[in-house]
C-alpha cells in the first residue's frame, strides 16, 4: 500500500518599498537606471561610509505589519548578516533577525472549503544586494549596484499552506493589501515582490514536519504553482525510494520546468549575526504608531462590504474592480461625479477590460481621468451620442484621456434626431434595397436589421438607432 503524503509549504516574501530614496542613502530607488548610475559610496560598501535609515521605510513596514494584524515592536533592531557573494558590496547585510519589527500576524485566504488563516511569523527590514548579469558571450558576469540598498520587508510566513492555489491565494491577498497602502507596485516581473518557497512532505496524519528545500528564481505567479507541483513530486519520489531528501537552497528552471540544487541551506549560525554597530535602535514612539495607524487607508475586504451596501452592482464587478487599486479609485471618483454607479462599472467592466487586453495593459498603467469618463456617460445618457460613438469616442479617452465633449463637437458626432433628415436617408436606402424591403413584407424581420444597418451607415452611425428602427416599421407599414 503505496503512503499518501501531504506538502507543508511557507513562504518568504521579499517586497521592495516604494521610497523615492534608499535605506541607509539617498540614492534613488528608480527602476531602470543605466548600470552603477544609482550609486554612491554607503551603498556600494566604501570603507568609512555610515549608513543613516530612512523614516519612510519604518512607517511602510509597520502599516504592513499593521495591515496582516501583526504585532509591531516599537523597539527594534538591526543585524549584520555575513556573507560573501559577487553582489554584495560590503561582504554584508543589514537586516533584523532577534528583533524585527512585526511578529504573530495573519491574513485569511478564501480557498474552496471556506476561509482559512495563513500565520505571518514576522516582518523584518532590510537591504536589498545588488544584481550579477551574466553575459555568454564575453564569458563573464557583470555586476549592478543601483538595485543594492533597495529597501526591502521580508514577510515570513508559518508552514501553514498546503497546496499550489493556497499559495497563489496568499500572496495575491498580501499584493493587494502592499499595494492599497502604497508601499511597494508588487511588480513580480520587475523584482518588487519575490517570493521563496519553503516545501516538505510528510506521511498525511502527521504532525512531524520533513525535511525542507528552498526553491528560488520564481517571478510569476504561474511559475510558483509549476515549482510547487515539480518540487512536491521530486520529494515524494525519492522518499519511495527509500532515500532522504536533503534541506537545501533550489533554483527553478521554468522553461525546462525543473529545479537543481544551488547550495546547502543555511543556518542562523552561517551567517554569524551581530548587533548593527553603525545604527542606533528604532523606537516607535505611541503616538508615531497612532498616526501610521490613523494613515490607513480602506482595504479591499473593507471595500467589497462598503461597495455592496452604498452601489447596486454586482457581486462579480464589485470583485473584479477592486482587484486593482487604480480601478477601484477610478470607479469611486467616477461615481463621485455622475452618481450611476452601475453605469461606471459597464464601463470598466466592458470596454475597459477589453481596451487592456488588447493593448497588454495592466490596471495600474490606466491614465483616464474619471472626468472624462463621467462626461461620456452623461453625453450618452442625454442621448447626445448613441452607444456606437460613445465606444469610439471611448477609445480615445482610453489611449489619450481625451475630453469627450470637444472631441465629440470637432468630430462632429453628435447623434442627428433631425426626423426630416432621418425620414430623407430612410426613404433613399428603401428605394435602393428593394428585395429586402419584399422580404421584411413578406415576414421576414432580419430584412429589417439589414435596412437599419444600411441606414445607420449612410448617416456614418450618427443616428438613433431607435428612432430609425420608429421610423422605417412606419415607412414600410
């Protein structure tokens, strides 16, 4: 009888803040400099240079830790972490090991047999290294220091998931409370949220955790669930085996779909932690935690409970909608101007889904104003422009956040309601479609679309569709 087995899995999630500036200097933290342009002497490790921490840092770690209902340590502080690698420029990290900031968190996780509590086992503080670029051709690797001193949290959660969906459940529910608050994009594609994974089996009914790896290198949601399954069935066959699985650090291949060992995981004891000399201890005063405290903003759990008492819009767009920041406060802001909240929805939940997967968008890269979109919906709702123009016009809101109104009057795109003018058309495109005028006589209605569509396309869709239908049942009558 073959032993069913059960995968335990934790997670260390590393978060790049959003500060303009670095931890311990006043580098800019902005993506995408040319190499070792991001630098100066405390950040590339210089004998002689002093760290000073930056305040902002502080306050988003501690929201955060507020934010997954963690205890905040008011007075905390920070270690050097030992150790030598190409892209560590002082041989050395400082981050938080016997006092972090944040300890005994949680966040709950909707997964397919109800509501389950991930534990968080601390917060901490950091640097972050710097980035090696290995080049094939030269036969060399390359080193970038902008990226060093990048200031980082690391949540670490408790071995409390079970599965891949757990997983992705988890950190999609972290990534939207890091977001709302604004301390980091969460951007796994540019590095701003990294996500390790920590990963044992044991016989299902026990309660004795086996040996765990850690598996690296995984920037996509997508690439995490793969690791998981990959890293679950390796273990599990080579306990069938008869063999032991051996605690150590994995990088995952995603193309190949495959991890190989990188080095032997390391201890505490490895890195030989002491007491940061060069910075003093944090302390988090009563009243700086007050005002953080007072500073958070509304979260998305808290946004669907308010968004189904105060809107009248479904459960899936209220879902939908807040999954982004930035959509949900276009859609508040929108609302706040024009008060038809369901028609603000349609308007994201259609057009604008369908203008940002066709141009590959994400939602935090949307640039229309809510004004503009407000004033589309009353020019529509007045019956100035018909549903047809007002997607076009929509367009140009969306690539250019142009002003509905003046596009509209330059463009001449206001719906014609003229009947005189109307009846004129109508009676040309029956003249001009006789067989389709025999067939809506003799009973069948799809002649009449037709004739609509030839109508609306001889007044260059400016026309009430409507009123042409009114108007062509009574020219045929």
């Amino acid at each position: 009888m073959s032993i069913q087995y059960e995968t335990v899995i934790g997670l260390e999630v590393h978060v790049e803040l959003a500060t303009k500036t670095k931890i311990f200097c006043g580098c800019s933290t902005a993506f995408g400099g040319a190499p070792n342009t991001h630098t100066c002497p405390v950040c590339t490790g210089m004998p002689g240079s002093l760290p000073v921490l930056n305040r902002q840092v502080v306050e988003y770690a501690a929201a955060v830790g507020l934010a997954t209902n963690c205890t905040i340590n008011q007075h905390c502080k920070f270690d050097r972490k030992n150790y030598f690698y190409p892209d560590n420029p002082q041989n050395y990290q400082i981050s938080q090991l016997y006092e972090p900031i944040c300890r005994n968190g949680y966040i709950e996780i909707d997964t397919a047999s109800g509501t389950k509590k991930i534990g968080i086992h601390e917060i901490h503080m950091e640097e972050d290294a710097g980035k090696l670029i290995h080049d094939e051709w030269e036969d060399c690797s390359l080193v970038d220091f902008n990226r060093s001193g990048v200031p980082l949290i690391e949540i670490v959660s408790e071995p409390d998931m079970r599965n891949a969906e757990e997983v992705i459940a988890y950190l999609d529910k972290l990534r939207l409370i890091i977001q709302y608050l604004g301390a980091s994009d969460c951007k796994l594609q540019e590095g701003s949220m990294r996500a390790d994974v920590n990963l044992s089996v044991r016989p299902a009914g026990s309660d004795v955790l086996g040996t765990r790896t850690e598996m690296k290198n995984l920037n996509s949601f997508k690439a995490i669930a793969r690791a998981i399954e990959g890293e679950r069935e390796r273990q599990i066959e080579l306990l069938s085996m008869g063999r032991t699985v051996t605690q150590e650090t994995r990088r995952w291949d995603d193309n190949k779909e495959a991890s190989y060992a990188m080095r032997s995981k390391e201890d505490a004891q490895d890195y030989r932690y002491f007491p940061e000399p060069d910075l003093v201890p944090v302390v988090i005063s009563d009243e700086w935690l007050a005002s953080i405290k007072a500073r958070q903003p509304e979260l998305r759990t808290q946004k669907l409970i308010r968004y189904k008492k105060e809107f009248d819009i479904p459960d899936y767009d209220a879902n939908i909608i807040t999954s982004a920041k930035r959509m949900a406060d276009i859609f508040e802001a929108t609302t706040a101007i024009c008060g038809k909240p369901k028609k603000v929805s349609n308007w994201l939940m259609v057009e604008t889904m369908r203008l940002m997967k066709e141009h590959e968008m994400e939602a935090d890269e949307l640039t229309f104003s809510p004004e503009n979109l407000a004033k589309l919906i009353q020019l529509t709702d007045e019956g100035t422009i018909n549903s047809s123009v007002a997607k076009e016009v929509f367009t140009k809101i969306f690539l250019e956040n142009t002003d509905p109104e003046q596009y509209v009057e330059e463009q001449g795109l206001k719906t014609v309601s003229d009947e005189g003018a109307l009846k004129e058309v109508i009676r040309k495109v029956i003249t001009d479609h006789p067989q389709s005028v025999a067939d809506y006589r003799s009973g069948k209605e799809k002649a009449l679309g037709f004739l609509v569509g030839q109508t609306m396309k001889a007044m260059k869709g400016k026309a009430d569709p409507q009123a042409v239908n009114q108007i062509l049942k009574g020219e045929l009558a």
